[in-house]
C-alpha cells in the first residue's frame, strides 16, 4: 500500500473516531481524538510521511469528507476549532493542496458561527506555526477572514475591531522581506488583503453607513494597507496601478479627499473618532496612517494627475495648508522601506507645488509659526535623507532645490533658527557644508542696501532687520571650527565643513568690511581678537600637523587628505590675513 493510501486510511479511521466521540458526547475523547487528527495533519505537513502526493492525498479526502450531507453539524463545529491551522500548513506543499485547503477552510466558514469563525482564524494567523513566514500559510486564512466578516449579523465592530490587528500584523511580518515581496505567492497575500477592503465596504453598505466608527475603522485599514502594498513596489509602480485604483474608488465613500488626506486633516479627524472613550489598544496598528495617506495622494498623482491640479493649487495659494501637506510627505521621505521611485515621485509633487508659490507675497500674520515649527525642521530633515542618500545625482539634486524652495517659503526668523538646529543636529560633514552655503545664500540675498555716504556712520552702528545679520549668524561658524565638544573640528573627516566655514566666515568680514557695516559684530576687536585666538590658530595647527602626518605616508588615502587639505589651507589662511588687517585698524 502506498504512503498517500495508509495516509487516508488513517485520516478516515481518525475522522470516524472523531465523528463517534462527538456523537455519543463523550467530550474527553472527542478532544483527544481531534487532537491526534491535528498531530497527524502536523507530521504530513512537516514531511515526516514525504512528499507533496501525501499532502494532497490528505486534503482531497478530508474536503469530501467535510461536504459530506450525512456529516452531523456538531462535527463540523468541532473540527472548525482545530483544524485551519493545520489544512492551511497542508495548503503550502503545492498549488493543488492550496486549492484543497482553501476550499476546506471556506467550507467550515460557510458552515459555522461567523463570529466563531473570525476569532478561529485570527488565531490560526497569531499562533505558532512552521510555516510562519510563508505567504501560502496566509493566504487562505486571509480569504476566509474576509468571507466571514461579510457574514457577520451583529456588532461588526467589535470584531473588525480585534481581527485587523492581526491582519495587519501578519502582512507586516510576511512582507518585510522586499526580496520576496514581488513573487505570486506574496501577490497573492495582497489581493487578498484587497478582499479584506471589500468585505468591510460590503458590511458597510449593509448598515447603510450608520455605522460611523465602523467606516472610520475601513478608512484607517486601507491607509495602512496602502504603506505595505507601497513597500513592496519594484522598479515598475505602474504594475500596482490596479490594486491601488480600487482603494481610490472607495476615498469618497470615506468622506476623504485628495487635499484632506494630504493635509491630514481628515486622518487627524478618523483617528480622534476611534479614539473617544476606547480603551483598547488597537489602534497602534495603524501607526503609519499619515503615510498611507501621503501616498495615496502620490498614487492618485501617478495615476490620474489631471485630478490632483486643483490640490496642488490650492497648496500653492495657502502657506498654512502647504506646510502641512510638507509635514505630511516627511512620514513618505524617513521610511526605510518605501522605494526610491516613489520617493522620487514625492519630491517631484512637492517641486511643482513650491514651484508656484509667490515667494514675493507676505507671509500670513495670522499663522502661529510656533505649531508649525517642529513638523518643518522634521520635513527638512527628512529631504535632506534624499539629497544624502539617494542614488540618482538628477533625484538628490531636485531634492536639494525643494529644500531651498521649502526653507525660502518661511519667514526669515523661522528660516535662520532651523537652519542653526539642522546644522547643530547634523553629523554629516557634507551636509553641514550644503546648509552653511544655504546660510551664505541666505546672508548675500538679505544683506541690507546701500544708502549715501552721509548715512555711512549711522548704518554701520544700526541694526539689520534680517536674523542672518547680527551676531548670531557667527554661531554656525563657530559651531565647525570650535565644536561644542571642545577643540578644533576633526580632518580630514569634516574638511568638507570647514571649507564652508571658513567661506562664510570670509564673506561675512569681506561684505561688512566693504559695505562699512558691522551688522554681526565680525569687525569688533574683541571678536576679532576671539576669532584669532580660539578658532584660526588652533586651526591652523591641526591642519600643519595633518599634513606632516600625512606627509610621512607614501599612499593613496594620505594623497586624498593633503589633496583635500590644500583649499582649506587656502581660505584659512587668506582668514587669518583678513583678520590680521582688520585688527590693525582697530588698534
């Protein structure tokens, strides 16, 4: 007899023995019978017994034995508790054991309490099992969760509620791996994490949308859901074009629009709505539901740009709501798993919106800068990840020229402090070189105009109306050539920096000196002399004994130092010169 017939000898000898205890209410015996079915399930599935024949051998007699019309309801009930686990690990032996098993599995939900069924299932999908991190182990389980909330009769919430964190949990633990993420199996998972919507919408339309919190739920659900199908985006987004134009067509029936969800407005309003008076802790699985909603507009502008025309003007034409939607693609920028293309597609959607804003036009008085201070330092910070780490010189460079649009977009006061808290916050030597020459920009373009020379003497003892015009702006030079952990600055590991330093530093004290002003304080003896003391001379002896360290090294990297050494030398000591002069006018 052969391996795949003693399997279903002994599969119908356990079912019988199962079937028996259950009939005579010998409930002691029916656990232990059912029990050593699941054991048996369990060596199939794990290969004990071999091959994939067995498998399939299993599944097939136990999906007739099911459908069976003399199979008592009370059988049915009782195997429904135990056994989707164990079909659903037979199901990932091959695509025809899938099939079985998925046909068992929605078989005992057709069959048995929906709300029964849920709670079965999210256990299925929570507990311990081989097969884990297998999207096949899923996928029915997923199907069948979907079937069973649209039969669910009363308090769908309650148990929507407890089931999508355990959805999402899984899918979040089978899709991490963005390797595997665009195979059919994972696919597969997706569509049916799609069908999931589905059966929430369908629900929702059969209370006729009195259910507030219910449809709130479903709008939160596919934000999340949007992250993960993003995440697993390959070189060509057009491929997931379907998936996402179906969660479009359900934005309305949320209440969402394209300009609330890139606002944030209406995810602030779902969340708090979920979050009134409930204990649970369910909503910490919808962690990245601004993101979803940040990438649901860039789908919508992927896909059907000539919808979103209205939204970027509307952004373009009212600084608070622009702000907030740059507060809202920072979630899209920081994320570690979302592709570069649709990265890329965030920074071309931010351009075209700063692109059109009237820079010349006054800033609103009425905004409190203050509410809006910290989530703009956090957008900054997060562009600068594109400009440092993208790959594509074209996307790091467009990147770069939205952060300049961004910074230009605030008020002066707010520009230079979060320029001075990135620099401070930032421990790139390269970066902290581009936002020194963001500051250089900044000071040339805001550098007070000339007025006759009878005014000469009372301009330079003034006071600019520009924050990057008083001694403070000093403070960025400062920061790189005496760093708040004391000495001078590392090299050759920040040459970078201090080149830029020592470039502003110059620029200040050769446009106040030519201007006869002294707006920040550069020409003041007592700066001078501090300049001199505490920041060029040290300088200027860690720079003399790096290259004679170097110079003693007959290598590559010691070439690259000195090479890099050679235009700092320069700027500080043309410095040094400048400083010296000026001091001697002041004796």
């Amino acid at each position: 007899m052969s391996v795949a017939n003693t399997n279903s000898l002994r599969l119908q000898q356990t079912l019988d023995s199962c079937s028996q205890s259950i009939a005579n209410g010998d409930f002691k015996k029916s656990e232990e019978s059912i029990s050593i079915l699941v054991q048996f399930l369990d060596s199939v599935s794990s290969g004990t017994n071999e091959s994939e024949e067995s498998a399939f051998e299993v599944v097939s007699w136990m999906y007739h034995y099911l459908i069976s019309p003399s199979l008592d309801q009370a059988v049915i009930d009782a195997l429904a508790f135990e056994l989707p686990k164990a079909v659903a690990k037979l199901g990932c032996a091959s695509t025809r054991c899938f099939e079985n098993a998925e046909r068992i599995i929605h078989h005992f939900v057709n069959s048995c309490s929906p709300r029964d069924m849920v709670s079965i299932l999210c256990e299925a999908m929570t507990s311990s099992s081989d097969g884990f991190d297998n999207p096949s182990y899923f996928t029915p389980l997923l199907g069948a969760l979907a079937k069973a909330f649209e039969a669910l009769q009363r308090r769908p919430f309650e148990q929507v509620k407890a089931a999508l964190p355990v959805v999402i949990k899984v899918l979040e633990a089978v899709l991490s791996n963005p390797e595997e993420a665009n195979d059919t199996n994972s696919v597969d998972l997706l569509n049916k994490s799609i069908l999931i919507a589905h059966s929430l919408n369908t629900i929702c339309i059969k209370l006729d949308g009195k259910d507030k919190k219910l449809i709130a739920l479903f709008g939160l659900y596919v934000l999340q859901i949007t992250v993960l199908i993003s995440n697993s985006v390959g070189a060509q987004a057009s491929i997931y074009f379907p998936m996402m134009l179906q969660f479009s067509n359900l934005l309305s029936y949320f209440g969402f629009t394209y300009l609330g969800l890139i606002t944030g407005h209406e995810v602030d309003t779902t969340v708090d709505l979920l979050s009134q008076g409930d204990e649970d802790d369910y909503m910490s699985c919808f962690s990245h539901v601004r993101c979803g909603a940040a990438l649901t507009v860039l789908w919508g502008d992927l896909s059907t740009k000539q919808d979103l025309k209205a939204v970027k003007d509307e952004l373009s034409k009212y600084q608070s709501k622009r702000w907030e939607a740059v507060g809202m693609l920072k979630h899209i920028f920081t994320s570690t798993k979302l592709p570069w293309e649709l990265k890329k597609h965030a920074i071309d959607f931010l351009f075209c919106i700063m692109e059109s804003v009237d820079l010349q036009k006054d800033h609103d008085a009425s905004l409190d800068y203050s509410v809006y201070t910290p989530s703009l330092y956090a957008s900054l910070q997060a562009i600068q990840l594109v400009i440092v780490y993208a790959s594509d010189p074209l996307l790091r460079k467009k990147a770069f020229d939205t952060f300049k649009m961004v910074l230009a977009d605030l008020p002066s006061s707010l520009r230079f402090d979060i320029l001075m808290a990135l620099t401070r916050n930032s421990e790139l030597s390269s970066m902290i070189a581009i936002l020194l020459g963001c500051v250089k920009e900044e000071m040339h373009r805001e550098y007070p105009q000339t007025v006759s020379k009878e005014n000469e003497s009372a301009k330079a003892e003034s006071n600019s109306s520009s924050p990057f015009w008083t001694d403070k702006v000093l403070d960025f030079v400062e920061f790189v050539l005496r760093p708040p952990h004391g000495g001078p600055p590392i090299l050759p590991e920040f040459t970078d920096a201090v080149l830029s330093a020592l470039n502003l530093y110059r620029f200040i004290l050769i446009t106040e000196s030519s201007g006869n002003t002294n707006y920040s304080q550069v020409l003041s003896k007592n700066k001078l002399q501090k300049v001199y003391r505490e920041w060029l001379e040290p300088l200027r002896a860690l720079v003399c004994g790096v290259r004679a360290e170097n110079q003693k090294d007959n290598n590559e990297l010691a070439f690259d130092a000195l090479c890099g050494l050679n235009p700092v030398e320069f700027v500080l000591y043309r410095c040094i010169e400048l400083v010296e002069e000026n001091l001697k006018r002041a004796s």
